[in-house]
C-alpha cells in the first residue's frame, strides 16, 4: 500500500491530500473536486498543454496554442515533438483548431491568439 501525496489544484484552497494507491481512497479534501482530482491524478494523470507553433504571413512568428482539454501526462513530449513540425498560415483565429485529434487523442490543438 503506497500513500501518494499531493496538493490539489481544482481550487485555491490548495488542500494537501494524500491518496491510496491500490483503494483511491482520497484524504485530505475538503470538497468533493478535490477527491476526484486525487484519484484521477493517481489513475490517469492529464494535463493542458499550452505551446507555440510557426506561422507564416503574420506580425510575430509564433503563434500561442493549447489544447482544448487536458490530454495524458505521458503524451506530452510526443505532442511537443508533433508541434515542432506545424506551421499554419495567417489568418488565424482564436479558438481556431490546428490540429485535429491530437495524437488520437480525441482532443483538439487551438489557436489563443488572433494573427
């Protein structure tokens, strides 16, 4: 039985809970978010990514992205490699999608910026 111990970051709280490993029993919470961001984070960690990708035609020549919803924790550095190959053209707008289902991942890559 390993205790894993984290902060929770659904609210500014910030409440330090502590999860089981094998049952997911989740204390330390003072609401119900914070249980179910410790036993996700335990079972099936995720993340927003935010980044930057080439753009052509535009003012700057980076354009700011992130993906629509949190993808896998261990997907991140492929999805960081799969950006390093994207350039779109202007005009871009916010919200825009630049990539479809990222890495099949069913989450889509948008624009945060209009260029």
């Amino acid at each position: 039985m390993a205790i894993r111990k984290m902060i929770c970051i659904t609210c500014p709280r910030g409440c330090h809970l502590e999860v089981d490993d094998e049952t997911l029993q989740v204390r330390g919470n003072t609401c119900p978010k914070g249980e179910e961001y410790g036993r996700n984070e335990v079972t099936d960690p995720r993340r927003v990514l935010t980044s930057t990708v080439r753009i052509e035609g535009a003012a700057h020549c980076r354009l700011p992205v992130k993906t629509a919803a949190p993808i896998p924790k261990p997907l991140l550095l492929k999805a960081m490699d799969a950006l390093a190959e994207v350039t779109v053209k202007a005009p871009v707008r916010v919200g825009e999608v630049v990539i479809r289902d990222l890495l099949g991942t069913g989450v889509d890559l948008v624009a945060t910026k209009e260029m």
